[in-house]
C-alpha cells in the first residue's frame, strides 16, 4: 500500500514532527507499504529527525509566505502544484496535516481516498473556516482523543488513534533532584509564560529548586526578557533543544505542562515512561487522557494558578509522593505502545484498502 503524509514543512523540532516521522519510520519497516512524504513550503534544513531511507520524500518548494496576504496568494500555487504530484505519486491514501492538509482536502482536485490527521484540537487549529468543508470531503477524520472527535459531527468516518512513544526508559528518575522540568517548543499554545510567572511564586516558596527548559521555539526571546524581568536567572536554565530526550527527562523529578491547547501532548506520555510525575493544565483535549488526577499527577483547572502552585508544592516537598506517582505513571504508560498503535493503524488502512483499489 502506498502511503503519501502531506504537510506543511518537517524541519521544525516540534511534538507533530518528531510523531509523524516516528509512524512513519515504523510504517517503512513493514512489509507492504510504501511511504512518501510530501511538504509544501521551501526549507533549507533538513528534516528535524531522521528519516528512513525507504521514505520518499518530495518538496513542492514553494517559498514560504509572509502574512496572511502572501498566504492567500501562494494558495493557488500550492493546489496547482499539489495536484501535479499527487497524480505522479499515486498514492492508495493521503494523510493530511494541519491548515494547509484542511485547505488541499477542501480545495484539490485529487479524488484518492483522503484522510486528515487531527493533532490540535480542532476549537483551536488555525483558519477554521476551512473545517466544515474539510469534514465532509476528508473520507476519515482520525483524532488523538475521543473528546475532540466530538467536534467533528459531520465527519463520514472519525476514529481515533492515540500516539505512540517510541521512548524506552529502563532507569528510575532521581526522586530527590531538586529539579523541575519543561520540554516542549516556545510557542503560544505551549504558554511558557504563564509558566515562567508560576514558576516566580514556586520559587518564592522553594528558593533552592530549578527549573529547566529544554525546547526552542518563537518565543525563545520573550522567555528570556520575561526571565530577566522576574529575576529568576539562577532559578531557571535555558537549555535549548536536546537530542537526548531520554536525559532529559532523568534529569529531573517533576515535569510541569501549561498549555493552552493540545492534541495528545507526547511530553506527557513520554513523562510516564520515564515515571516522571506531572503537573499540567487541564486544556483541551489531551491531558485528561493521559493523567489520573492524583495517582499519576495532577490535572488542574484551566484558570486555577493557586491549585497548579500547591499541586507543585506538594510534590516538593514530598519525594515519596513523587516517586509513587512515577510508579503509577510507569505501569499507565504501556497503553501507548508503539507495536499497539502501529497494529491499529494498520487495520484501519487494510479495512480502507478495498475502496481505495476502486478509486485508483
């Protein structure tokens, strides 16, 4: 079966591109699939993590635009130049991404059997006018969390597929580092400064604990200017972005998450593997998937900074407690193993595969 995963560009380090890769790595081992990649805009660095040399992978090339009126009108560009390659590729199923995935579904002329991967929640994806358009073409809508396949009523097939970590952690964190960690990309969805503001009222509490950030992103120059602005230089480190992720998560005994929205954060799943406890808001959809409240971590109110600082707190100044919610972390993180979700995935494209033969 052939296999063409359409999306903006792959360069960026962020949570959809390391998964995306990972599946489709793990897809180009199996016997039967053929996998292509394609993206959209013109990048000069490679692809943020490596690729499997059986991936074909094809760039449209296409300058990436600046603001919204040089987005709309590279826009029909982009459909000319999706349908020339989509026809020469063939593919059995396309699988799209993001705004750009929703914006060819509606708009292309390719009339393959089209699938669009939800990984944002569908109440804060960008360019949501294209949704509704989206929902009723896209022969399956595939979703992280049950909660959000809720948005898509209209939808003529909706599934939903968690992701899988492709982690595996055989040591224990230490339960007595006085070590907070951050892992993720500075952007607006994952707020680090709300963070960094809650992190001020902890430190105040907890003078000698840190917290760490390991991730890079848009926002990079305004954590640092807000870093500087809270005093919190020896408090908090910078640490940019990290290829040992496994480290990264040892290196410390709690892992905090302030997200505006998310799909199924894998910071979370990756943090259970590495039973690591958490702290995170509870936004929508993914963490209340992930996490017990209380037993593996603790989920807090959208807008309740008092219960995120004592749920922090409590966790300081309790190294049993961190380490039993590790352990509990652990044993709930087997349900994202990656030979499951790759079995799942692979029958939902085999019970498609009869359609897609009449198609093509």
């Amino acid at each position: 079966m052939k296999l063409l995963y359409v999306i903006e560009h792959i360069s960026t380090a962020g949570g959809l591109e390391r998964i995306l890769i990972d599946k489709m790595n793990a897809l180009a081992c199996e016997q039967g699939y053929n996998i292509h990649l394609l993206t959209v805009w013109h990048e000069d660095s490679p692809p943020a993590f490596p690729l499997h040399q059986n991936i074909k992978h094809t760039c449209l090339g296409i300058k990436t635009p600046q603001g919204h009126w040089q987005m709309l009108c590279a826009m029909p560009r982009v459909i000319r130049a999706f349908n020339r390659i989509v026809r020469h590729i063939a593919p059995d199923i396309t699988i799209h991404f993001r705004a750009i995935g929703a914006m060819l579904i509606s708009f292309s002329s390719w009339k393959g059997y089209s699938i669009f991967e939800a990984h944002l929640a569908r109440s804060h994806s960008n360019h949501r006018w294209l949704y509704p358009l989206m929902e009723r073409k896209a022969d399956a809508i595939i979703c992280l969390t049950h909660a959000d396949a809720q948005n898509y009523p209209h939808a003529r097939r909706i599934e939903v597929i968690p992701n899988f970590t492709t982690l595996s952690v055989a040591h224990k964190p230490d339960y007595s580092s006085h070590t907070c960690i951050f892992l993720g990309r500075l952007c607006p969805e994952k707020n680090p400064l709300r963070l960094l503001r809650l992190w001020y009222r902890i430190h105040q509490l907890h003078p000698d604990w840190q917290l760490h950030i390991h991730g890079t992103g848009p926002l990079e120059h305004e954590v640092e200017n807000e870093i500087l602005q809270l005093g919190l230089t020896e408090s908090v480190r910078m640490l940019g972005h990290t290829s040992d992720v496994q480290q990264a998560y040892l290196s410390g005994s709690i892992l905090l998450l302030t997200s505006n929205a998310e799909g199924l954060p894998m910071v979370l799943i990756e943090a259970q593997e590495a039973a690591l406890p958490v702290v995170s808001i509870d936004c929508p959809y993914g963490p209340s998937d992930i996490i017990q409240n209380g037993k593996n971590g603790y989920l807090i109110p959208f807008t309740d900074d008092e219960a995120f600082i004592s749920a922090v707190d409590n966790l300081i100044n309790s190294p049993a407690l961190r380490e039993q919610m590790g352990h509990n972390a652990k044993l709930q993180s087997s349900k994202y193993n990656k030979a499951t979700i790759i079995r799942r995935w692979k029958d939902f494209f085999s019970s498609n595969e009869n359609t897609t033969r009449r198609r093509i």
